[in-house]
C-alpha cells in the first residue's frame, strides 16, 4: 500500500468517525436538562447528610466510595508497572540507528523558563495541598490537589535541576508515601467495617457548620490520602521516565 492510499483510508476513518461522535453528541439533551433522578436526589440531601458543600467530593468519597477506592488504585497499579519496566531496562545499552545518528546534546534551559518554574515552584505546591485539603468545600479534591503537587515538583525539573528534582523526590521516599496514600484510603473503609458499620460509612462525626474544614468527617481525610497517593504517583512516573531518558542515554554515549 502507497503512502497516498494510507493517507486516504486515514481520512475516510477520520471522517467517519467524526460523523459518528456528531451523530451521538446531537442526541444528547440540553445543557442543565438532566433526566435521571439521582443529580437532584443528591442535590437534596448530600449537605445535610456529610456536611459536605462540595457535593461532587461528597458523592466520589462518600456515596461512590467503594468505586473511588478502584479507581485510585488503578494508578497505583499503572505506577508499580511503570516503574517495574523501566527500572528492568536500567543497565540497557543498546541504541537504535536513530538514536546514534541522533544529536543528543541538550541545550541548557533558558532563564526565562528557569525564573518561571522556580517562581511559580512554592505557589503551585500550596496550591495543590489546598485542592487536596478543601476536597469537602469546593469543587476540587484529591485526584485534583495531587496533580497539582506533583506539578510543583516538575517545575523543578524544567527549571533544569534534575538532581535537584531527584533529591527533593527520592524514590524510596515517593514509593512510601504512594503506599500510605492508597492504604490510608483503604484503612479508613476497614475501621469502619471493623466498627460494624459499612465499608467507607462516617464514623469521624460532622461538625456544627456545613462547608468548614473539619465538619465533613472521613470526606476529607479520604481527600488528603487521595492526594498524598496521586502526587507520588506522577512523581514517581515522571521521575522514572526521565531517568530512563536522561541518565541511561547520557551513560551511553559516554
């Protein structure tokens, strides 16, 4: 098959599947017309019963929880993976063709970008914990406020100071706080079955004043374990593929 045929059966399934995604996003309803019953069945009552303005956090670590438990340890699988591979490809010393004929030489990072990423560095951080420590007043939450963490710490990175990224991240470090991010999300359920109460039920107690900090119960310790495993894990992620990158390329072509 020539290039121009596979360029012309790319766009016939461009095509077509843009004709479909069209064809479903017009049945859709309008935008706020919800038909089913559960949006504002928990619009009624997720205030009153978890304290909790932010209802969306309230629905993933409370009512849904059990599901949220899957879904976090879904990138805690796909970071034990990650890291299983690459740290298995450490001593590799085989390059392709293109890698040799390639110029691997890196310009150094320009100030610019260096003063921006080590301004907004401290900010972002703070940032991230609010999102992770706020999940029961605002939109926001774990999966949000780890994010956002490991962002600082690539800032770092793309300031040019990989060591120094290595140093603020070590990995023995980073592996244990993924770990009691996602057990710590897990434990908290195990009390409360150990309680005699269903898995992930409030056994913390809610506070006098809906939207404060601490009137939520488990919902915002849920949130801080979640944040705490997400950022660990894109940390650990990011820092293990730019190893691979960046230190096992360099060992080779010395």
């Amino acid at each position: 098959m020539t290039e121009v045929q596979r360029r012309w059966m790319f766009l016939a399934g461009a095509a077509g599947l843009v004709a479909f995604v069209l064809w479903g996003l017009l049945g859709l309803p309008g935008f706020g017309n919800y038909p089913g019953p559960y949006g504002p069945s928990i619009l009624r009552i997720a205030v009153a019963q978890t304290n909790a303005t932010g209802v969306v956090s309230a629905v993933n670590f409370a009512y849904r929880g059990f599901d949220t438990v899957g879904e976090e340890f879904i990138l805690f699988t796909a970071a034990a993976g990650v890291s299983t591979v690459l740290r298995h490809l450490r001593h590799e010393r085989e390059r392709s063709a293109v890698d040799e004929a390639a110029d691997r030489d890196v310009p150094p990072t320009s100030s610019a970008v260096r003063m921006t990423a080590l301004v907004f560095a401290g900010p972002v951080m703070v940032a991230g914990w609010w999102l992770a420590s706020h999940a029961q007043t605002n939109p926001s939450g774990g999966f949000q406020g780890g994010v956002v963490l490991a962002t600082a710490f690539i800032l770092v990175y793309l300031a040019g100071e990989f060591l120094v990224f290595k140093r603020f991240s070590p990995v023995d470090l980073t592996e244990v706080v993924e770990a009691v991010g996602a057990g710590g999300f897990a434990a908290v359920g195990v009390a409360a079955v150990a309680m005699s109460l269903p898995y992930l039920t409030d056994y913390l107690g809610l506070g006098s004043i809906p939207g404060a900090v601490s009137s939520s119960g488990t919902i915002a310790l849920i949130s801080f374990f979640v944040g705490l495993e997400v950022a660990a894990a894109f940390i650990l992620i990011v820092g293990e593929m730019l190893e691979q990158t960046l230190l096992i390329r360099q060992e080779d072509s010395e």
